[in-house]
C-alpha cells in the first residue's frame, strides 16, 4: 500500500514526525515522502537535510520552485511552478492516499494541481481559523479539495462539516505534535549548549515571528517594533529568535534580526528540528510570536505565550495564550508580567493517541 507525504517546511515535517515513525512499524507500506518549499531553499537552511529517517523512505521526490523574492509576484510565480511541477509529478506518481498538512501557500498549490489526477488527499489541521493571515484561505481550499480529514478539536471538525456539507470522512483526533512531546527523547541543557552553543540556564525568551500577510504593507512597522522590544527585553535575557519561513515580508523581518548578529545576547536560529525546539521550548520562560506552534504546542510544556499582532486571530486558544499589538511598549511590558510565570491549565489541542488514530484510520481507508 503506497501512502505519499507532502512536506514543504520544517514546521509540517516536525508534526508529521510521530505518524511517520508510527508507519515505519508497518512494513506493509510503502511511503514515498514528497519535499518541495523552504526545504530545498538555501537561503532558508536546506532542511531536507535535517529530516530524520531519510534511509526508511522508500522514495524522496524533490520538487524545486521557491524564488529568491518574497514580495506578492514572486510568491504568486511560485504558485504557478508548484501547480506546473506538480501537475507533472501527479501525471506519473499514484498513491493509495497522499498527506497534506496545514495552510502554506505552496501546500495549497501541490493540492490543488492534483485534483484533475484524481489525486486522494487526507489533510491534517483543516478547520482551522486565521483571519489576520492569507493563509486562511489557503487552508479552506486544501480541505475542500481532500477527501479525508484529521482534525485538532471538535469546533475545527464542525468548521470542515460546514466546508464539505458532510460530516463523513472527518476524524476529530487532536494534535499530531502534542501527542509527540509525550515521546521525544529531549536533550539535556548540557547536550543543548554543547549542541547549539547555548546555555539554557540563563533565564530565556524565545521568539517566533513570521509576517503579517493580509496586513503586508505594514509589516516594516511591525518588523521594527519587535526588533525595538527584542533589543531592549535582551538587557535582561537571553533571546533566542527562530527565523520566520517564506512568507511575502518575511526578509523584512530577516534583515531586522540580523542586526542581532553583534548582540551577544541573542541568538538567530534558522532551523532547530523538532527535538531542539521543544527542548528549548521546555527551558524557555516565555514564548512569544504569532506562530500556530505556540499558540498549538507550547500549553503543553505549561508555559504562556505571548501572541503578537493577528496572523492567528480566530484560531482556538488555550488560557496560556496573550494576544497583543505588535507595539514595543506592550511587548516588553509583557514579557516583564508574564516570564517564568507557570502556566496551571489544560491544552485544547491534545486529545491523546492522534498517532494510533490516524494510523488505523488510514489503514482501514487503503483496505475498504
């Protein structure tokens, strides 16, 4: 049984992790991993290579098309090489079921080429709501054009019912990740420094900040006011910054961070893979950004995030989270009231054993 996996970023690969090691187990399939996006972009750390398992697969497709740009024609050409790659690679690749995940606008692309193919997609994190990011309607539009659908909490599995007017094929199962910080092998503070030259314990804020995309023109504004509140906050921590994929402005951001690059205090990370991410997650005394990971994964290690600005406005929140402006004066007012500050309550996003249920669910769809 042939089951392929569409990956675009270091993000979905990280939450697929689990159900991908979870198919290694069953050698009775046969699964194909497809890799296009930032993962084959330099510019963005070449993450192909830090994918885990690579020798299980019994094919990596690698399917190039990011441009060096990121202003709206760039992205939008991009588009159009994912669905002209992609209408090429569907011609001559078939699979019992193909996984897709989230909201990218290349995801969206490689799903949509695939409908005149006939091509099977089982989407993971469908349902979901960001009204502040173009991304929303990059997500509607994967779940519209899958057959199957894995959902992170029963409001989102309403929200695909209402998409698909249907409420078959739809599977409320929780969050991938969430089940996987449960399971992964964490490095120590010591294996951390000696990994990424960083002492974990200093006390330490950890920032994920991507572009606004609705919003764009504003996004120099934004990209100075974080950098003003990461500047002064860095006085009195340590700050470790994950660079934001490509988004249209993402470089905004880029350049502002690199300034960073002279400030011993704060340290520029452009991929940490799962297991150091979570790892700096867990020693960290506050996140902030407007990531879905902090607002999907980071109740879970029982610490509050700090949501800037609205690329996730409408999305599901845990009580951990704090929505505010992209202003310096409320940022750092903020990160002073919340750090190292324990979290007490629950997280929305984990149900418990989404790998199994994913799992036999996708089993059982490949033998019916």
């Amino acid at each position: 049984m042939k089951i392929g996996i569409l990956t675009s970023s270091r993000a979905d690969y990280g939450i697929y992790l689990p159900l991908i090691n979870q198919f290694f187990k069953d050698n009775t399939l046969n699964i194909e991993l497809i890799v296009f996006g930032t993962h084959l972009s330099k510019f963005h750390g070449y993450t192909i290579d830090n994918i885990e398992n690579k020798t299980l697969f019994k094919k990596i497709h690698k399917i190039e098309h990011i441009l060096a740009s990121d202003t709206p024609s760039s992205i939008n050409s991009s588009m159009g090489l994912v669905f002209a790659k992609f209408g090429d690679f569907w011609n001559n690749n078939e699979y019992d079921i193909v996984l897709c995940l989230g909201d990218r606008f290349e995801m969206a692309a490689a799903v949509l080429s695939g409908l005149p193919f006939g091509v099977i997609f089982g989407h993971l994190h469908g349902g979901e709501t960001t009204l502040g990011a173009i991304d929303n309607v990059y997500r509607h539009s994967i779940t519209l054009a899958s057959k199957y659908h894995f959902t992170s909490t029963s409001s989102n599995k309403k929200r695909v019912e209402e998409l698909k007017d249907t409420n078959e094929n739809i599977y409320d199962v929780g969050s991938l990740s969430n089940d996987y910080i449960n399971e992964i092998p964490l490095l120590t503070k010591s294996e951390f420094l000696d990994k990424w030259g960083i002492d974990l314990n200093k006390k330490t804020v950890l920032v994920t900040v991507h572009p606004e995309t609705i919003e764009f023109s504003k996004n120099e504004f934004y990209a100075e006011e974080i950098y003003q509140a990461i500047d002064k906050v860095s006085e009195n921590f340590q700050v470790i910054i994950t660079l934001p994929n490509a988004d249209t402005g993402g470089i905004l951001f880029r350049e502002k961070f690199n300034s960073f690059k002279t400030n011993s205090n704060v340290f520029l990370i452009e991929n940490f893979g799962s297991i150091s991410y979570f790892t700096c997650v867990k020693n960290s005394d506050l996140v902030i950004g407007n990531s879905s990971s902090g607002i999907i994964e980071v109740a879970s290690f029982k610490k509050h995030v700090l949501n800037i600005g609205d690329r996730q406005k409408g999305r599901e929140i845990s009580e951990n989270t704090i929505h505010i402006p992209f202003n310096k004066t409320i940022i750092i007012e903020n990160i002073n009231k919340y750090a190292g500050k324990v979290y007490e309550g629950n997280n929305i996003y984990f149900k418990g054993g989404a790998v199994h249920k994913i799992y036999n669910i996708i089993k059982n769809i490949i033998h019916s």
